[in-house]
C-alpha cells in the first residue's frame, strides 16, 4: 500500500517571529474564496456540518465566538454565518431525516440555529422553535437509533444537546426543555449497547494485543457498519469522550469508562499509531476520524475533565507519546485543511497538547503545520496533496482550516501577552476540536 502521507521536513518556528497577523490573511484570504466558491445557493444537498452550509454556519459562528466584531468581505462573520445558517434550514426542510449526529445530520444546522437565535439574535422564540423540532421530530429516534458514534449517531445527538445547553444556560425556558433526564435517556441507551457489545467480543476475535502481550477485553465497546472501531469519529475514543463531557451524569458509569479508556491506550506500543478497528492490523491511517490524531483529541479532553482520576497520568503519557507520531507522518496526501482526514484536522494534536501540557514544542508544532497549511492552493496545484471531494467544507476543506487559523492566532495572542506557560492563555474560551471538544 503506497504510503498516504509526505515525509515531514518542516522546521519548528521561533514563537516570538510568528506574527498573527499572518495567520489573520490566511482566513480572510479563505473567507473569501469560500464565499466566491461555495456561496449560499440553498442546494437542498448541502444541509450537514460535514460537507454543507451547516459547516460554514458553525464556522463563522466560531471565528464570532472568538471575534465578534470581526468583519470580512464587508460583512461580520454574525451575518455570514446567518446567511450560510438560513441557507442550511432551508436544506433541511426539503431532505427527509436520516442520522442523528451533529455533524452529519439535520441535528446539526438546527441545534446551531438555537443557539445562534438565542446568543447572537437574541430571538428566544425563534430559539425554541429550533428546539421544539430536534425534540419532537428526532428525540424519539433515539430509541431505534442503532449507531452510537459521533458522525451520524447518538454521541453526536449527546453533542449536540450540550452544546446548546453550554451556549443556552442563562435562559431557563431552553434549559427546562434540556432537563437532565433527556440526557441521561441518552447516556443509557449508549452505555446499554455499550455493554453488549463488549459481552459480544470474544478473546479469539481480538487480534490486537496490548502493550504487555496479554490479551484483554474492554468493558465497552460499540460497533458501526457491523466492526468494533476505536477512533474518534466513529468508534470507542468519540464515544466516552462525548459521555465525559456530560459531567455528574457520566458518574455513575466513570469505572467503566476509564477501564475501556486505559484499555485503548494501552492497544498498541507508544511508537505504533492504532488502527481503524479492532479487527484490522494496519496502523495507516493517520488522521482525526482513524487513527491517532483522533485519539489523542479524546484523551486530552479527557485528561483536561478528570486531570486527578488515577487513568490520568497514563492517558496523558500515551498522548505526549502519540504526538511524536503525528509530526512524523501527519502531513497527509489525501488533503490539507480540511478537519477530518487532511493536515490541518492532524494540527489540532499539537495545539490542543500544548494547552494542556504548556509544552512550546507542540505549540511550534502547530505553528508548524499552520504556516503549511496556508500553501494548500500550491501544493495542490503541483499534485503533491489531493483536492478533496468538497474542497470549500468544513471537515473535507478550507472552512477547516479557517477555523483552525482562527484558534491558532487566538493561542498565539494570548500567548505573546501573557506568556508561554501562563494560565491565562484561553481566557474562559474553549479552544477544542470543532463539533467534540469544544465545549
């Protein structure tokens, strides 16, 4: 199999010389050929966070999150993203429903719409009216939903429920509907197939070893599409860490969970990056949705959740280990800025590493990939990097990239004004993986 990415030959930048203006142009520059290439043209087909408006909309509603008087292309972003949001809505109510995840489902534009009324149009009852519909058309799904995943499951679902309830927790109407009894519906129900599915493996169907050369079974495990996958976007990683961000309502289930954390941080030798599933041996993929990148995402908001669990120390350990693999074999042929399975998506490994550990190499590492990332229209032109299947979107394409940038200088800032090492760096922003760690 021919290998996916480039061999690494960046050199780590000086901090001080990274100037964020730089990486300022870089999204304006990007806005705009997003705005030119993929304007909102309310193409039924292009409804989800994934590919679609849904994505756009969620990432102008970041860079108003981080940078609310920002304007682009003579607009601010508040009305860009309304614009790409209306365009979404609009898909939505001409497709039929299918999934439940946040990023690749009508669950996504809708639970934005929430929150996008609610805190930017300060519009409560419009707020609801998005509400109403996730709870009345797609709440009862949940019960024959049978993905638990991120992508298109209930995890997403999960996601998307705190989401709003994060962005919405000063109005006591949407929290009343949001009660923690809905959530904990949720939990269950994965927990539940969780449990079956862990009962379902047997010692001969696990080809993986762990690091010790004993062979063991987790206390969870779910499947899709009929395999046990371990990443982020579709597998074990995604899940537990989205159950752990509900707070006191993973509780009751925290020894489970950190008994199936530790056993997939202990699946593979620090140096060997993990595969898609259980049942594979290849270790080729190396991007947020398989591989690595992902996990290294979820055991950071993990770490970041419960930095006293007796886990912790370990879980931390096989990230700072695992960030040494992605530098060397991050740089993906298969894209650069989208989130998913292109460079940019592989950067937030360092950056989100950084600020967690204070470790300037990673933050030179970021840098690094970021200052890469901003050559994409180069390196595809020369043939070295694919176009994506949809190069303007969020997980595929530039909007990625956007919204990287845009954590990228917000650290960057901080981090010239108060220091590397200081607390102060986020500022009470949380800087996580677009649409799983950013709450």
């Amino acid at each position: 199999m021919p290998e996916r990415y480039l061999q690494n030959t960046l050199t780590l930048p000086n901090i001080d010389d990274c100037d964020p203006a730089k990486f300022e142009k870089f999204i304006r520059y990007g806005v705009e050929k997003i705005l030119s290439k993929f304007p909102a043209t309310y193409d039924s087909r292009y409804y989800d966070v994934f590919v679609g408006y849904g994505g756009i909309a969620f990432m102008f509603f970041h860079l108003h999150q981080l940078f609310p008087d920002l304007t682009i292309a003579g607009d601010k972003v508040s009305l860009l993203c309304s614009t790409y949001l209306s365009a979404s809505l609009s898909a939505v109510r001409n497709t039929p429903p299918k999934h439940l995840g946040f990023i690749g489902s009508h669950i996504g534009p809708l639970a934005l719409a929430v929150v996008f009324y609610e805190i930017i149009e300060k519009n409560t009852l419009e707020s609801l009216k998005y509400l109403d519909i996730i709870l009345d058309k797609y709440h009862s799904l949940l019960i024959k939903e049978d993905s638990n995943e991120l992508l298109y499951g209930r995890a997403g679902y999960l996601y998307a429920l705190i989401f709003i309830r994060k962005y919405c927790k000063d109005n006591e109407e949407i929290m009343s509907k949001l009660e923690n009894e809905k959530l904990k519906e949720i939990i269950e129900l994965i927990i539940k197939d969780g449990r079956d599915g862990a009962k379902r493996m047997t010692v001969e169907n696990l080809e993986l070893k762990t690091v010790n050369d004993k062979i063991t079974k987790p206390d969870l495990m779910w499947s899709w599409h009929n395999a046990e996958y371990i990443g982020a976007i579709h597998g074990v990683a995604g899940i537990i860490s989205t159950i752990l961000q509900c707070g006191e309502l993973a509780h009751p289930y925290l020894g489970e969970l950190f008994q199936t954390t530790e056993w997939l941080a202990g699946l593979v030798q620090s140096n060997e990056n993990y595969p898609a599933r259980i049942q594979s041996t290849h270790d080729d993929l190396i991007q947020f949705c398989h591989g690595a990148p992902g996990i290294i995402v979820s055991f950071l908001k993990i770490y970041s959740l419960y930095p006293n669990h007796v886990s912790s120390k370990n879980i931390l350990s096989n990230v700072l280990a695992k960030t040494d693999l992605v530098w060397e074999r991050g740089i993906l042929k298969k894209g650069v800025t989208g989130l998913c399975h292109n460079t940019l998506g592989n950067a937030y490994a360092f950056l989100l590493t950084y600020l967690v550990t204070r470790d300037e190499v990673q933050l030179k590492r970021a840098l690094a990939f970021g200052l890469y990332g901003s050559e994409w229209e180069v390196k595809t032109h020369k043939g070295e990097v694919r176009i994506p299947d949809h190069p303007w979107s969020l997980f595929e394409g530039l909007g990625g990239g956007i919204i990287y940038w845009s954590d990228l200088v917000f650290v960057l800032k901080n981090a010239k004004q108060f220091g590397i090492n200081s607390d102060s760096i986020a500022q009470g922003k949380v800087i996580g993986f677009p649409c799983f760690t950013d709450l």
